[in-house]
C-alpha cells in the first residue's frame, strides 16, 4: 500500500516525495559526483521555487500483461527496496524515495511518476507565534536536553521578537514548571494530571496537540531521545505538517521561517530544510547540540495551568510494571576522550590509545569504520549514526572528520588532532592540529605526561 506524505517540507535537497520532478529529471542517468555539483548549486541558486507533490503509481494492466517471473524479479530494480512484487501484485512501498530508476529501467509504461498538486504555501504565519520547547520528564527529573533546547530557542526568538513557551506534562509537576522560569521562559504552560505520570504515547500526543491548537506556536523543539523520536513524528503527522529529526543547526530567517539543518545523502551535504507553507515548525535536535542557558535567580514569566478533556488522557496502553535501567555512563558523559581512527593500524594497537586515555582519565570512543570492525563497543561511536559528545576535552589519533563524525563532536570544548595528512577536514574542526604520525607522538605524549606527573 502506498503512503501517502503525512507533511509537506519545503526543501532544496531532500529526498522523498516532495522532490521537484525538474531536480529528479536533472538528477536521472547522472552519476553521483556530477549529480552532488548540481545539487550543491541548486541550493545556492535556490532556483526551484515551485514545488510540486509526486508520487510514482504501478499501471495494472502493464502488470497483468508481465509474465510471473518478470514481476517477481521487478522488486529488485529498486534501489531503496520499495518495490513490493511478489509474482502476482506489483506495489510501491512507503519506502520510496522518488529516484525514478523504476521508471528509467522497468518495462515501458510499468512505473508512472504522477504530480499530486502543488505544496502548500498558504499558512498564515501572523496567526503562529513564539517558539515552544517540549520539556521531557521522568518521574519530575527534567531531561538536559530541553534546557539547552530552551537555550536554543531564546536565541532564535530574539531574532524576530517571539516569546519562548515551555510545555510540560506530567504528574505533580509544579514545583518543575516553577523551576522552569529560571531559565527565560516566558510562559510555562503545565498540563498536571496523575494519567499523564508514566510516558503513554496516546494521551502525551493529546496533550501535545491540544497545546498546539490552544497556543499557535511558530516553531516547536523536540529532543531527540526515546521519547521524543516517538513523540514528535505523531505529532506532526497529525497537524499534517513538516518534522525534521535530528537537527544539528537552528537558523531564523526574518519571516520565521525555522532553518532546519541537518546532514543528508550520508552526510555528503547539509541540507537547509523549511517547512515554509506550514506551521508549526517542528525538529528534533539531539542532546549537547546546544548549550544550556546559565540558571538565573530571578525568575521570569508565569506558569499556565491547562485544562484537557478527561476521555484524552486515556490510553489503550497499560503500564503493568516498570524496571530501572542501571544508568550506565557513556562517553556523552564524559569529560576528556581519546577518539580513535583508522589510522590506528591494528587492534592490538588501540593500547597505546588506552594508555593516554588513562593517563588524561579519558573515556576511549571511536569512529565507525572501528566499530564495524569490531575493535570496541558500538555505544563507544561518536557521529551521526553514534552518539554526540561534548566533552571539555577531545584528543582525536587518525581521523580524517567526515561530516558524519564531525556530526556529533564539533562542539566539544578543546579540540586536539593528530593527523598525517596536513590538508585532514578534522583539522578544521580542531583548536589545535598536530601533523604527524600517531605512532610517533602518541607515545612521546605520554613519555610527556608521566615525566610531567613525575611517574
Ligand atoms: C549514513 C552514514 C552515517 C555514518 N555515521 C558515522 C558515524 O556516526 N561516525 C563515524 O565515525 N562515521 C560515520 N560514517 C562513516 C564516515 O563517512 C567515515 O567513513 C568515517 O568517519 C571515517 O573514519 P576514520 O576517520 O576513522 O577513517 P578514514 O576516513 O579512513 O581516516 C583515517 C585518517 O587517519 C589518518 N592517518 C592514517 N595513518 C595515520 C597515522 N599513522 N597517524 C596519524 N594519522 C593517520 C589519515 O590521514 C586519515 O585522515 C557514516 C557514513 C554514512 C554513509
Ligand atoms: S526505484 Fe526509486 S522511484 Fe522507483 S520505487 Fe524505488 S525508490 Fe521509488
């Protein structure tokens, strides 16, 4: 069964359903790298500005007239397993991404790229105001995220003169939306009720868009943990608007329009997303992106007790039990972290990594090349597709900074790098970059730091 999109992003590279049928055409038979240059000048150029609705359609009777073997064999002309053919039915699956190769190499007249109308462009922006941050809780302990999230927006509201509201939801959370107004939210709008005490998606997603309704922000952030990756998206989908996951940059243009940005294509580029023709807003950003403002004494604006309905608050779910999570310390914890690259050589050679990392009492992380092969734990990544780390100290042995590393550390307070190649991105990225081979300095560092403790 095809999907149909639940939200409509205005966006100059991103790929699904809302991609200009003129990118696709530009894009189609053309290899990678000559098709990266384009897009990269499309989105400086930003010369689509029309955007259409697509979608690709399977014609039956071009399938009926197909031998058996022949529409079996139709599901691996996809690139993205979209293809669903199992010899009797051709589909198209939700996981469609529009490349059109179905189109270009399946029997003539199969594959059918068909425009649905044109992307709205039509919200009233006046009516949407402020900016709102989903304040995550556990059992009253508000997740650090939402602070720096909270950071994140009184920034971007100064740029065009909103107020910041904070949603909670819980159960006997008072004293937290109290505590809330130290940090320069305006307004505190705090839905209490003993059904919202455990995370149940339904009644949270009730309260969530109750809030929305009631109150119009122009843009909402979300965390992008557990909760909010489940949270955010049914949110969205049911205001039928633009969600973008796992920001790494905010950006407030002067119309309020929210730049969402984020890597896309793996990393090759940044994508600079708007929801233009829809409010509200929404993105989710990961945990130490941001910085978290400082805590004032005074506070500052007010706390708004909501009502809602009591038949929204329930739920088809039933906690029956809950068990802790021993709370293991990961390296988004850590203060100091020695990172190791593939230009560690062999296993047995991450000793002299662990050797320094003692000596600093650093966490050991890794990139993912080390990680698929299995030389150190996966919850030890750092990047896009690992964790984000922000500690006061970063010490990287032999690696290049692809995008998608650089993804989750760049905000590390002191960068040191260590490097071969002189012209290495990570050097970009670095306060202080030493060319040189690991296996020369690396034991000079510690030969330094053990003479320097007097050991
Ligand atoms: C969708 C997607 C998600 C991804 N997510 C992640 C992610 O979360 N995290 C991640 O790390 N990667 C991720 N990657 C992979 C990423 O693109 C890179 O391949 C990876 O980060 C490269 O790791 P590296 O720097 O260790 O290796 P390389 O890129 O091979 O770099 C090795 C570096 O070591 C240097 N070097 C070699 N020998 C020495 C020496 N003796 N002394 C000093 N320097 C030396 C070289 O000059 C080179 O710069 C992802 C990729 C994709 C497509
Ligand atoms: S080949 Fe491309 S256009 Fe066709 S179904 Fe797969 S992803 Fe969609």
């Amino acid at each position: 069964m095809r999907v149909e999109p639940a939200m409509t992003i205005q966006t100059s590279v991103i790929p699904g359903s809302t991609r200009d049928p003129m990118e696709i055409a530009l894009l189609r038979g053309l290899r990678v790298e000559p098709a990266m240059t384009i897009l990269k000048s499309l989105i400086s150029l930003r010369l689509f500005r029309a955007r259409r609705m697509v979608h690709i359609s399977v014609d039956n009777e071009v399938a009926n007239g197909l031998l058996r073997g022949e529409r079996s064999a139709l599901g691996g002309l996809c690139p993205f397993g979209a293809i669903e053919a199992d010899g009797e039915r051709v589909g198209i699956g939700a996981a469609c991404k529009m490349c059109l190769v179905c189109v270009r190499d399946g029997p003539e007249g199969l594959f059918r790229v068909h425009e649905t109308g044109h992307l709205r462009t039509d919200a009233d922006k006046t009516q949407w105001h402020g900016i709102a941050v989903y304040v995550e809780q556990m059992e009253g302990r508000i997740h650090p995220v939402s602070l720096e999230l909270i950071g994140k927006a009184k920034e971007l509201a100064g740029e065009v003169g909103f107020p910041v509201y904070a949603l909670l939801m819980g159960d006997s959370l008072s004293e937290q939306a109290e505590e809330l107004l130290h940090y320069g939210v305006d307004k505190v709008y705090l839905y209490d009720y003993p059904e919202l005490g455990s995370f149940l998606i339904e009644p949270y997603a009730n309260v969530f868009e109750d809030f929305i309704h009631n109150v119009k922000p122009s843009s909402v952030l979300v965390g992008a943990t557990v909760t909010g990756r489940s949270l955010a998206p049914r949110v969205a989908a049911r205001l039928r608007t633009g969600l973008t996951a796992d920001c790494t940059k905010l950006e407030m243009k002067e119309n309020t329009d929210l730049v969402q940005i984020r890597p896309a294509f793996g990393g090759n580029i940044m994508a600079e997303i708007v929801t233009a023709g829809h409010r509200p807003q929404m993105a989710t950003v990961r945990y130490k992106i941001f910085d978290a403002p400082a805590r004032q004494t005074q506070k500052t604006g007010q706390v708004v007790n909501c009502g809602i309905p009591q038949e929204k608050l329930t739920s088809r779910i039933k906690v029956v039990a809950t068990t802790k999570k021993e709370k293991k310390k990961t390296i988004s914890d850590a203060d100091v972290i020695v990172a190791v690259g593939r230009g560690v050589k062999s296993e047995k050679d991450l000793a002299m990594a662990r050797e320094l990392a003692e000596l600093l009492g650093a966490e050991i992380a890794a990139t993912r090349p080390l990680i698929e092969a299995g030389w150190t734990q996966a919850d030890r990544q750092i990047g896009l597709s690992g964790r984000t780390v922000k500690p006061k100290l970063i010490i990287t042995l032999g690696i290049s900074g692809s995008v998608q590393f650089r993804a989750g550390m760049e905000n590390s307070g002191l960068i040191i790098s260590i490097n071969t190649n002189a012209g290495a991105e990570i050097f970009n990225a670095s306060h202080y970059a030493a060319t040189g081979d690991i296996y020369d300095v690396v034991p000079e560092l510690i030969r330094k730091i053990r003479e320097g403790a007097g050991a």
